[in-house]
C-alpha cells in the first residue's frame, strides 16, 4: 500500500473550497486517487487547522468523520519537532526566509524518518513539494 503525508491545504480545500474552481477540482481528484493510501497525518498540520477559523465552520463535523477512519493514521510530532525547531531558526537566522514553516519542518522531518517509508506528499506549498522531490517523495 502506498503511503501519503498530507499537509493542511488539503484539508482546507476539502471541506472549505476556495472560490477558484480549479481547487476545488484538483481537490476531488487527489481525493479519487488517494483512497486506497495510508495516509499520514502529521499532528502539527491538525493544530495549523483546527487553531484556524476553520474550527468554526460547521464542515468540521465532516472533517472529524473523515479522520476518524482507519486508514488516517495520526503521526505524533514528537520525534520530530526538536530537529524541526532547530532546522527552522537556523534557516531564519543566518540566511533569507525561505517558504518554509514550522509545520513544514515538521513534516521535512517525517519525509525522511525511513520509517515512515513515504511514497508521495500532497501539498500546496512548492519549497515542501521541491524538498520531498529531493528525496524521492513524490508530489500529488
């Protein structure tokens, strides 16, 4: 079975589509595509949208269904988020701000836990789509 990070735009499109129709219908695809993938849902990308205005739409019913099946599996940032908080104030210290978040550290971080054995990520962010390229995570 392959196995997919998902990443907080996902979930935001999902149950709160944007105006741009183009989301909305990349959303369905991935959404078609991936049923059959464990997915990994890292903790951080939960706190990101549930501390979000999202946490006061009445989707969230639908949210907490949809996580509540088997094949979500919650990934624990604990093992992960010294080395990510490090990674992000270096990054942000001594050289230009990248587009990278904390999240996205945390998640860089779950990419290359050998572990985990990531095959693909779903992100809208490019400077995460382009580090998980790097490591041979391929982007949907």
């Amino acid at each position: 079975m392959k196995t997919l990070i998902l990443d907080t735009g996902y979930w935001i499109e999902l149950f709160n589509p944007s105006s741009n129709p183009l989301n909305q219908e990349m959303i369905e695809l991935f959404s078609k595509e991936i049923v059959n993938y464990k997915i990994l849902i890292p903790f951080p990308t939960l706190y990101e949208l549930l501390n979000s205005k999202f946490s006061r739409n009445p989707n969230t019913r639908n949210f907490i269904h949809e996580v509540s099946k088997d094949r979500y599996i919650k990934i624990d940032d604990a093992e992960y988020k010294n080395r990510a908080l490090d990674n992000f104030l270096k990054k942000n210290h001594y050289t230009r701000v990248e587009d990278i978040s904390f999240v996205d550290e945390v998640i860089k971080e779950m990419i290359d836990d050998v572990n985990l054995k990531t095959d693909f990520i779903l992100t809208f962010d490019q400077a995460l789509k382009n580090y998980a390229l790097s490591k041979n995570v391929k982007s949907i």
